[in-house]
C-alpha cells in the first residue's frame, strides 16, 4: 500500500498491515520544520546598560563635553537581541545623575537611535524592577557574604584611583 505525505507529497509504502492510517498521524520521515524562537511576551522588569566602557567607547570624562563614543557592537547587538525578544532595556548612567541637568539626555537618545534603532529611556537610579545591571564597573559579589564571586575584576581598567 501506498501513501502520499501530507507534509513533503513524497509517496510512502507501508510495510505492515494498517492499510487505512498513515504512520505517525500521516506524515512521513521528513525532517522537523525548523521553530521560530520564541519572541518573550510580558517580560517583567528591566535591563540597565551603562553607556560609558559598556555600550559606547570611553576614555574619560570632560567637562561640558557631551559627546558620546563609537558603539561597542557586541553589547549594541546585545541589547538589540533584548529588546527583539521583549525585554526592555534602560541606559543607566550617571550622566544624569544630580546635580547634572537633563540636557544630556537629548543626546544620548539620539545615539540609542542611530545605534540601536530606537530611543531608550535614560536613568541614573536602580529601583526593584531592575533584573540585572551591564556595567564596566560593577564587581559582582555573593548575596548576603560580600565578596567577590570571580577575580577578574582585577584586570579592569581604572578610570578613577581610590586613594
């Protein structure tokens, strides 16, 4: 006996006596369709990405200079890749910090813009709804021990010595 696959119309004999049912709910050996990822829905809190060392280059802080630097492309595709999926995404930095004004802010939607192909909101300030914080400076530590958890913090670069 001989059927067509509902899936690939490719011919199918069946070799044993289930003259009337397909094998398999009528579909051949064919292989799996490939899934589109998941695109996450209601995805609760939010990303902090600091801009300066973590998504944009940096070399320093000036004075009343607002520009920002050349896009660090792993993290730009990074956040990119976030907000396909639904998370959402804040740049935090301490641009914005007081006493600074909001005038920075212009400027670094414009580069989430061009860069990352939409306008992102700005903070200087973590709240409870932050699920995780991207950031050349921070030093993870173990919950509740305050220490460390890895070393390469070691190796970072110092933009401000402690004395």
């Amino acid at each position: 006996m001989s059927y067509v696959c509902q899936k690939c119309f490719r011919h199918i004999r069946i070799r044993y006596g289930h003259d009337d049912i397909m094998p398999y709910g009528g579909w051949c050996f064919c292989p799996p369709e490939p899934k589109p990822e998941p695109v996450a829905r209601d995805v609760h809190g939010w990303i902090g990405v600091d801009l300066d060392g973590t998504l944009a280059e940096y070399s320093g802080w000036k004075p009343g200079d607002h520009s920002i630097g050349k896009p660090i492309q792993p993290m730009v595709d990074r956040v990119k890749e976030w907000l396909r999926t639904g998370h959402k995404v804040k740049i935090m930095t301490a641009r914005v910090s007081p006493p600074t004004n909001d005038d920075v802010i212009p400027d670094i939607q414009k580069w989430c813009h061009e860069h990352i192909g939409q306008v992102l909101e700005v903070t200087s300030t973590k709240d409870y709804a932050m699920i995780e914080l991207w950031d050349d400076r921070a030093v993870r530590v173990k919950a509740n021990e305050g220490h460390p958890c890895c070393d390469h913090h070691h190796s970072k670069p110092s933009y401000h010595k402690i004395t």
